[in-house]
C-alpha cells in the first residue's frame, strides 16, 4: 500500500485526493446556506445530502456491502467512523450556517491538537520536541483568536465557534481512525460516513424539533439537494483515499489548503472579511497545522 513518503509516483494521486477534497470543503459550505436561505435547516439538508450520497454508494458499490467484508476483526473501528464522521459533518455545517466561515474553519483545523492525542492513543505514534511546539502554538493561535477585553479566559463566544471546535476534535478523531482501519475498503468507508452524516442529521433535526414541508420544495431544490450528495459521497471516497494512504499527521497539513479557497469564497461569495486578531489567531494555527508534519519525527 503506497505510503506519502514511498515512491514519487506513489505520492502524488493521495496528496491530489486530497487536495481535492480540501477544495471541495471549502467551497460547499455555499450551497448548504443557499439551502438554509430557502428554509431548509442545517441539520435536514445534511441528513437529505449525506442520505443521497449513501444511496449512490449503496448502489456503485454494492458489492462491496457485504456481512463477511464488514464484520471483520475491525468491525468496531468501521462502527467508530460512521459515528464520529457523522458528528464532524453536522458540527461543521451548522457551523458555517450560524458563524463566519474563515473563523469556523480556522478552529475547526485546531484538529493537529486534538490529532497528537488520537494518534498516541490508537496508533501509538509517540511525540517529538515539535508535537509540544504543535501543542503551544495551536493553543496560543486558539487563545489569540477566543480572547474578548474584560473576559478572564479565552472562551469561544458563539455557537459557531463551539460547533467550529468540536468539529475539529470529531474530524480529527475520523482521520486517526480511518487511517487505523485498514481491513476496510476505501468505499465502505466511504458509505459509513455517509450513514454517521444522515443518521446524525436526522437524529438532531428531531431533537430540535426541524420540520420540512416536503410539498413546498420546488424541483430546482430537490436537485440542489441531489447534487450537493453526491458531490459529498464523492468527496468522502476521495478523502478516504487520501487519508488512507497519507499518515494522519501529514493529512491535516494538507487540507489546510481547505482555508485558502473558504477565505477567498467567502471574500467574494458573502463579503466576509477577518479581523486582525482573527489574522494573527490563524496564523499560528496554521503555522501548527505545518509543524505537525513533523510531530513525530
């Protein structure tokens, strides 16, 4: 199995996977507002996409969903994906639906933070003099961006921020795991997250009381809703590609391109612009998101 450090021709298609899914990232969080623009709630537009994205995969890879090729000795970490993944993707979205996009995404990707402990923990990575570097860095970038005169603790001060973190940890938490899972194939992997995404969306659309008037959604809705899924199962099989094939550490890196092309969208698409606390916040996470490449070196 090609590793990032292997072959040259190796490296490239996974850090392309990537790369691809960062942009695809950071660029859907528009039509999930333009859904939410025509009434369609956060957490119902993800759990209708994601439940179009797992009927796709359900359908392509049928032959891939089968009992003896799921239930394996790593049954459990397959499990573990579906349900964590599920949580990342509606932190994420409801994120940027009730926050600024840049400053979700930028504590989203305290993700190496949580990335150092997920990787002791299950693939017994151990920590070099960079990771406490990593530790230092992505705090203060945190503490810089969460710090409000007159307040004790940097604290987030929105829903956008809390949901922009614990999407960071879940997401995180995913990347270890699908790089640990390596009795399952790329494209159950794939089918799981869209599972978790649905399942979790429609969980919380009725824990918070989320209605839809079936009815009311105009065709042009529907197929906004159709395209946006399998937009986010291709997605998922592209990332799972990469992020099977790129140690997890070296993954958070590169996604990073994700902020770039969010900032630029959000620039153009909503005129949102960043403050110079905001700035100086992220730069520091980012700066960590590089260093993590070497946290284990």
């Amino acid at each position: 199995m090609p590793q990032l450090n292997g072959p040259p021709q190796h490296q490239l298609i996974p850090v392309l996977a990537l790369l691809c899914g960062a942009t695809i990232w950071g660029l859907v969080w528009y039509p999930y507002r333009l859904l939410d623009q025509t009434g369609i709630s956060g957490e119902i537009s993800t759990a209708i996409t994601y439940f179009f994205g797992l009927l796709l995969g359900l359908v392509i890879f049928h032959k891939s969903v089968r009992p003896a090729l799921i239930f394996n000795d790593q049954a459990h970490l397959l499990l573990l994906i579906c349900f964590f993944a599920g949580w990342a993707n509606i932190a994420y979205i409801l994120g940027i639906l009730v926050g600024e996009v840049v400053r979700v995404l930028l504590l989203f990707y305290l993700a190496p933070l949580w990335t150092i402990f997920f990787s002791w923990l299950f693939l017994k990575e151990k920590l070099s003099r960079y990771g406490y570097f990593v530790i230092a860095l992505s705090l203060s970038g945190a503490a810089t961006m969460l710090w409000q005169p007159g307040s004790y603790f940097p604290l987030p001060s929105s829903h956008g921020d809390w949901l922009g973190l614990f999407g960071g940890f879940m997401f995180s938490l995913v990347n270890v795991l699908v790089r640990k899972d390596q009795s399952h194939s790329i494209e159950l992997k794939a089918i799981a997250i869209c599972l978790g995404a649905s399942l979790v969306g429609f969980g919380c659309a009725w824990a918070m009381g989320s209605s839809l008037a079936v009815k009311e959604i105009t065709f042009q809705i529907w197929l906004l809703l159709l395209g946006v899924g399998i937009v986010m199962f291709c997605m998922s099989l592209i990332l799972q590609y990469g992020l099977t094939h790129v140690p997890s550490n070296r993954a958070i890196v590169i996604l990073i391109f994700e902020l770039f092309v969010a900032t630029i969208a959000a620039y153009f698409l909503v005129n949102e612009t960043i403050s110079l606390k905001e700035w100086l916040g992220g730069i520091m996470i980012i700066s960590a998101s590089l260093f993590s490449s070497r946290m284990n070196h």
